[in-house]
C-alpha cells in the first residue's frame, strides 16, 4: 500500500504534502523496527488503517490557519501528524504520557520537515492550554476521556464549527454515549470513505 491512496481521497495536496506523505512510510517502519508502535502485520496497511482513518477528521472539518489543536493519546502519532500535514497553517500539539512514544513522534516530525507540531511527554489534563479542537483516537470512554479535556477550549470560535471534540471510534456506540451524558453527532466513515475497513466507525463531534 502506497500514498496513492491519500491522492486518491485528497486530490489537491500541494507538492510539499504529497512528498511528507510519501515520506511517512519510510519513517514509520524505521522507527517501528526500533520501538512497537503498530503491529508488524499492521504496518503494511499504515496508509488505509493509520494515515487515512486519522485524515477522517480532514473530510468532517477543514482546520483554519491559526486554529490550535490538541491530539490526546496520540501513541504514534495519529490522527495529529496526518492532519498537521493536511493543515500546515494550524498549530498542533500532541501529547502522550508515553515518553518513547513521544520520542518517536517527534523524530518522525522532524523527518518529514513539519514546523506546525509539538510533540509533549504529558497527560491531558496537566496541559496547561486552551484549544479551538481536541481530536484523538479510540484512547478511551467518552465518560473517562471528556473530563481530562473539558475546560481546554476557547471560548470564541473561528470555524463554522463550533469549538469541541472530534473522537475517532468504532462499534457500538449507544451505551457509550449515553453513559457519557453528552450531546454527540456522529458521522459514519463510510460516507468518506470506500474501503471496508471504515465499516462501523464513526467522527464522534462533541460541540464545547
């Protein structure tokens, strides 16, 4: 699998994007060979299961020059890296309280040349920062996530979407959202995206 398929869902990336996301291959298999960041079966398929389910959030919204975004739990990096090439003029800073993790993040932004990033060895809740957007994947509940983030927004919004959470999640969602009490939108992948993996899940938008 090669970034073809990112051209194919993002026909107007600029050269510069086209080569970062080229790039990303590459990097992410030398540094998985040193630290586990995706399964050795799973790294083959980065483009469709990693760099494209993170650019979901990039078909929901279009962030806006200026705009700052937290990513929560980002692990390898996703969906923060992906989208901070996708919006190089939106500052992103993506938190892990993994410090290899971390580590690796910050080697493979630096690889691909981004200057939109800052990669922090914290959890959530000690950033001590507010955020038009905080986006992250399937780290946890909604009921266990939103209290680390509640409270990290600005007040004024520069999007035509409000401020809030974009939480990218598969399955069953009912349980989950009512057990959190909050007022949800989801939007199923599927309507991005044709391949079966995006079957059953979801942008979960949680408007602050």
């Amino acid at each position: 699998m090669t970034s073809d398929i990112i051209l194919y869902y993002f026909p107007d990336l600029s050269q510069k994007q086209k080569e970062q996301f080229a790039m990303l291959d590459e990097l992410y298999r030398f540094w998985n060979a040193r630290i586990n960041l995706i399964s050795r079966k799973d790294i083959d398929m980065l483009y469709i299961h990693h760099i494209l389910h993170s650019l979901a959030i990039a078909k929901f919204i279009s962030f806006l020059p200026g705009e700052k975004v937290l990513d929560v739990g980002t692990g390898g990096g996703f969906p923060g890296i992906p989208l901070a090439i996708m919006f190089p003029e939106t500052e992103f800073h993506l938190v892990d309280s993994i410090g290899k993790k971390i580590k690796v993040v910050q080697e493979i932004t630096k690889g691909c040349g981004l200057t939109n990033v800052l990669a922090s060895h914290a959890r959530a809740e000690h950033i001590d920062e507010k955020f038009h957007f905080v986006v992250s994947r399937a780290v946890t509940r909604l009921s266990e996530f939103y209290p680390w983030v509640k409270g990290k927004f600005e007040k004024k919004s520069m999007n035509t979407l409000q401020n809030g959470i974009l939480y990218l999640k598969g399955g069953d969602l009912d349980e989950e959202i009512k057990e959190s009490g909050l007022k949800v939108e989801l939007t199923p992948l599927s309507k991005f995206f044709k391949e079966d993996y995006f079957d059953n899940k979801f942008v979960v938008y949680i408007p602050q």
